[in-house]
C-alpha cells in the first residue's frame, strides 16, 4: 500500500450560523459544530483511505472562540497520522462575519477513524507523508496523543 500526502486527503467545508444552529444567546451550538466537525474529519479519512470510516474516539475538542449568528464557519480537516487500521485527524475551525475583520480560530479539535471493510471489520490504511513543518509536527505529535490514548486505557 502506497503511502499519500497530507495534501491528498484535506477537506475544506464552510457553513453558515443560521438560527437554527444557535443557543438563546445566539451563539453556535457546541452540538451542531461537534456534528460539522465528525462530518469533515470523516471525509477526510475516507478520502485517505477509500473505505468508509467510523469514528473510534474524539481526543480533544477545544472551544477557543464563540461562534455567532451569522457567521461563516471553515473547517479545515487533515491526516495528521495513519496507524495500522485507524487515522488520527485534526481539524481546525476558524469563524468571521462579513464585517468582523480577518476570520479568527474558534475550536480545534482530534478524532480517530478506523477503516472498515464491507463487513464493518477494520482493514489496514495506508501511511501517511508529512511533507512541510507543521505537517510533520502533527505527525509527531499524534503519536504521542496516541500513546496517552492507549495508556488510558489499560489505566482504566
């Protein structure tokens, strides 16, 4: 199995804070971008892989920023790393409205997908290739998010 690119797999989504999508205090709710978040790293993960994927676990999820009414949401999704079966992704959400200046990071956040196969039994993913420095700190540090993941655990 060929091992790909950061750049192969990356899926960019906007979204646009209706009414709908916020609490009484017209912010986005944590929920609804919890949803667009598992929906692009899950895209990304099929992509990198050609199977469908399943979320296995959601690392981390940071809230850094309100989200508000109205406002355009990019969700920046990439392979930070490939296991054997399964595929850490990062996503990044950045969020402005039209006249609120340059578009400010609001949330990020680590999921991990495994690859299925027509059976819904995980199946071997290709590696992947980090090629610029930031890619290849994401790279470096989703092993250790992963080792912490596996130490949990067997503490548990």
């Amino acid at each position: 199995m060929q091992p790909k690119y950061v750049r192969e797999s990356q899926v960019i989504t906007t979204e646009l804070v209706l009414p709908n999508d916020t609490n009484q205090l017209g912010n986005l709710l944590g929920g609804r971008l919890m949803h667009w978040i598992d929906i692009a790293a899950a895209i990304a993960a099929q992509r990198h892989c050609g199977r469908v994927c399943v979320t296995a676990s959601v690392d981390e999820l940071n809230f850094h920023e309100a989200i508000r009414l109205g406002e355009i949401v990019v969700l920046r999704a990439s392979i930070n790393r490939a296991f054997r079966t399964s595929m850490e992704v990062g996503v990044v959400v950045t969020s402005h409205g039209l006249h609120s200046g340059p578009p400010r990071r609001a949330n990020n956040a680590y999921l991990t997908f495994v690859a299925t196969d027509e059976k819904g039994k995980p199946v071997a993913v290709p590696a992947v290739t980090p090629e610029s420095d930031d890619e290849k700190r994401r790279y470096e540090e989703a092993l250790i998010r992963r080792q912490q993941r596996l130490a949990r655990r067997t503490q548990l």
